[in-house]
C-alpha cells in the first residue's frame, strides 16, 4: 500500500511523510527530492529552464515509477496531484490555514518556483485547496506540529487495516 500526502507547499508533506514511513516502516520518497536528483537540478531550476509543462511531465513519470511499489509514503510536490493522478493507494490532505503556511515558507530555505509574492500564493492556495480535498480520503490537520499530525494520519490508516 503507497500512501500519498499531498497538501500545499509548507504543509509539512516531506516532514510529515518521513516521520510516518519510518513508523510504518516503510520506504519514503520526496517526489521533488527524486525529479531533481533524477534530471540533476532543483526543481526551480526545471521551472526556469523547460517550463511548468515538462516538469509536470517528470512528475507523471515519477509517480508511473512508484505506482509499483508497496509499503511507501510519498510526499507529492504541491501541484503533482492536481497535474497528475496519483497511482493505487490512500491519500491524505495535509491541509493548514495559509497563515501558518505562509509563515513556513518565510522561515524555509528552499527556492520555490510558485512563491513569488504572497498575493499570488494566496491565489494559489484558494484555488488548489478544494483541489486536495475533492481527491484526498483523508483531510489531516496540518496546523499541528508533526507528532501530531502522525499520529493523525495513523488513527485514519488503522480504519484502512494497512
């Protein structure tokens, strides 16, 4: 079983997932973390240079090359199920109120292409929340600290007898 978080960006998916993979026991993938090793460039270098388009297109295959595996949590990047359907498996919505995204992404070192202002990430986020929560089984708290939300999204996996 894969169990896919997905959420907006600063929602805790690549923290998250790797606390919950090493209490499952699983293994645990990054989607960005894989692309970028895979081409040999951070993903806003992919961004900059091919295009949203062909980066979309990585993620396709990335998830086409997970869709076999058992027993792993994959942190999606935060358009990688809006772009693309994720393979078999459960998905979790790792939803938190901008404002705490927002103060994330501030305190975050990582380059983002889709942060450009918080205005725009605003608008972003609006129109990709209801995304998450249409495809998401489970809707998880992401405002929490990540112990929390663990143990969260365990309580709901237990329901699915992993």
């Amino acid at each position: 079983m894969t169990v896919w978080l997905i959420g907006f960006m600063g929602s805790g998916k690549s923290c998250i997932g790797e606390l919950l993979a090493t209490r499952l026991g699983y293994d645990f993938v990054d989607s960005d973390v894989r692309i970028s090793q895979e081409v040999g460039l951070s993903v806003d270098a992919i961004f900059s240079l091919y295009g949203s388009a062909h980066f979309r297109n990585l993620e396709a295959q990335c998830i086409a090359g997970l869709d076999t595996r058992s027993h792993c949590v994959v942190a999606t990047g935060g358009g990688m199920p809006i772009y693309n359907a994720l393979g078999a498996g459960v998905v979790c919505y790792l939803q938190a109120d901008f404002e705490v995204l927002h103060a994330r992404l501030l305190q975050d070192d990582l380059s983002r292409p889709l942060f450009k202002s918080k205005e725009a990430l605003y608008r972003l986020y609006v129109e990709r929340a209801p995304l998450y929560a249409h495809l998401a089984q489970y809707t998880i708290n992401a405002n929490q600290p990540p112990p929390q939300v663990v143990a969260q999204i365990l309580k709901v996996l237990d329901q699915d007898k992993l």
